[in-house]
C-alpha cells in the first residue's frame, strides 16, 4: 500500500508530480492527512515554482492556502515565482499571500513573474509590498496582461507600491510591468535621491493627464530626470496609449545629450507609429544617437543600427 511506505520515499514521488505543474499536488493533499501533510514539506515549494490557476478552481486554491497558513510548517525557500492567472478572484490573491508569507527571511527569491488580467495587477503589486520576507532584494519583477496592453494601475495604489519599490531599488534588475505609469517613479517618490542603479530593462506606461509636460524643455527634463533614476538602462519598453505621448517619445530620440545610454528602444501603441515616427527619420536617428542600436515601433517596422 501506498501509505505504507516512509514520508522519504512518498516524497520523492510527489516531487516528481510536482515537476508537471504544482497544481497537481492539490489532489495529493486531498486524499488524507498524511499526503497534506507531505505536500506542505518546504521542499517541494523552494527553488522555482511555476503555477497555472486555469487549472485550479477556488476550492483546490484554498486547500493550499489552509496548508501555507499552517503555522507549524517549516517557511520555504523560494527563488523564482512565475504564475499564469486566468481569473481575478480572492482565493488566487489569498493563495498567492499565503505562499509567499511563508518565504524564509534569509532566502532572496530572484524572480516573480505574473501573466494575469490586468484588473489584478494592483492587487499583485499590493501583495508584493506587503511581504517582509526575500522579497527586499529582488532582480526581476514583471507582470504582464497580453490582452490588456495599455491599460493602467490605479493611483489608489501607488503609495504601497512605490514605497515597496524604494526598498528594492539597490538589487532590481528587470522591471516589466506595462501597467503602471511611468509618472509614479518620477513625481511621487518622496526621496530625491532614488535610483535603480542596476536595472537595465524597463516597460512602463506612458499616460497623458498631468503627467505629460508641456513644454519641450520641461519634456527633456523629464528624460534627464529619467536618466538619473535610471542610470544603466540598456532596453526600454513604452506603452502609449494616448496620442499625445508620442511628442515626449520623440523629445527622448532627438536629445543628443542624453546618449550614451538606452540601447534598444520599444514602442508599443494602438496607433499607427509610421505616420510618427517615419523609417527616414528613424534611421538618421540611429547614426546621430551615441550607443542606440535598435528601435522598435511597431511589429512591422523594426531598425537595427
């Protein structure tokens, strides 16, 4: 029998479900206490985890969220967290809080990775800033909604958010999350001296409102402003939405004294960037800016230097 033989052995074998998808474990734990017991072992949630929730409905989430909140398990080692979320729901928010307040406060996890719907995304964020635990010193941060590409987080957020962002500026590597505004590192962090000094890939939004300049010398203040928060930035992502952001996009290509700095540069919008950004005018972009070697505007039209 199965239950016969020693948790060593059992757990090797749920580890080797687990290799399949995490999810899988729930119905391990539902078949007795012994199991459930097992699939809380903090061996089987370290290293890196991968979780779809289409697959778990909010019964099977909750199963998993009772075992992370047990107080008597052993908190867990997790380096790496990439999740596909199909739904927003409170028993994803709620398993996702739970898993990574188990996180042992002397084990960094490296990477957190969340494809989920877009109206999720301030209560990931919000998550994320409320956790003590490895996550202070992380390197890549990215969420991420392919259906919703230009929509943006709401400004209730932004305070918990920021200030979790200020303690990871010194290790933050990779920060890809379209959803939220680009405004918020400039003008609402409260410390002068903020800067991500090893950050070398950013997506952010570009939104209109208040937090477009006006004027062409405050719009390249606005990109030194960026330089200096973002000093060795090598690959930028931009989500416009509005029209209007197309001038401060170009106010960053035609300032000379910016440059050398990004290296490749990526416009997303809805608009037709063609008609903005010609290829003639792109390609003399290219040999005028010290260090910019590619600029992507669009699927279609792409210029490597």
């Amino acid at each position: 029998m199965l239950v016969q033989l020693p948790d060593e052995i059992l757990l090797c074998i749920i580890h080797h479900l687990k290799s399949v998808t995490c999810i899988d474990l729930i119905s391990v734990a539902s078949t007795c206490r012994r199991l459930r017991h097992l699939v809380g072992d903090w061996t089987l949630w370290s290293d890196n985890i991968s979780i779809t929730t289409a697959h778990a409905s909010n019964e099977m989430l909750d199963i998993l969220t009772d075992i992370f909140t047990d107080s008597s398990l052993r908190r867990y080692g997790i380096k790496s967290l990439a999740m596909i979320i199909n739904r927003n729901d409170a028993s994803v928010c709620q398993f996702l809080a739970a898993l990574l307040g188990q996180q042992q406060h002397d084990i960094t996890c490296s990477s957190l990775r969340f494809e989920a719907p877009w109206t999720v995304h301030d209560q990931l964020l919000g998550l994320l800033s409320q956790q003590d635990a490895g996550l202070k010193s992380i390197r890549e941060v990215s969420v991420s909604d392919p259906d919703q590409v230009f929509s943006t987080l709401s400004d209730m957020s932004r305070n918990p958010v920021m200030d979790w962002l200020v303690h990871c500026q010194s290790s933050l590597e990779i920060f890809n999350v379209a959803s939220l505004p680009a405004d918020w590192l400039l003008y609402y962090i409260p410390r002068k001296d903020l800067q991500f000094p090893k950050l070398a890939s950013l997506t952010l939004a570009l939104r209109s409102f208040f937090s477009l300049p006006a004027t062409e010398e405050s719009r390249q203040c606005y990109w030194q402003q960026f330089k200096h928060v973002f000093p060795n930035l090598r690959h930028l992502t931009l989500h416009v939405a509005p029209d209007d952001a197309t001038c401060l996009i170009k106010t960053l290509l035609h300032t000379k004294s910016l440059f050398p700095w990004i290296q490749s540069i990526t416009i997303v919008s809805p608009s037709d960037l063609k008609q903005v950004f010609p290829p003639a005018e792109l390609r003399a972009i290219l040999s005028n800016l010290t260090g910019l070697t590619r600029v992507n505007v669009g699927w279609d039209m792409m210029l490597v230097c």
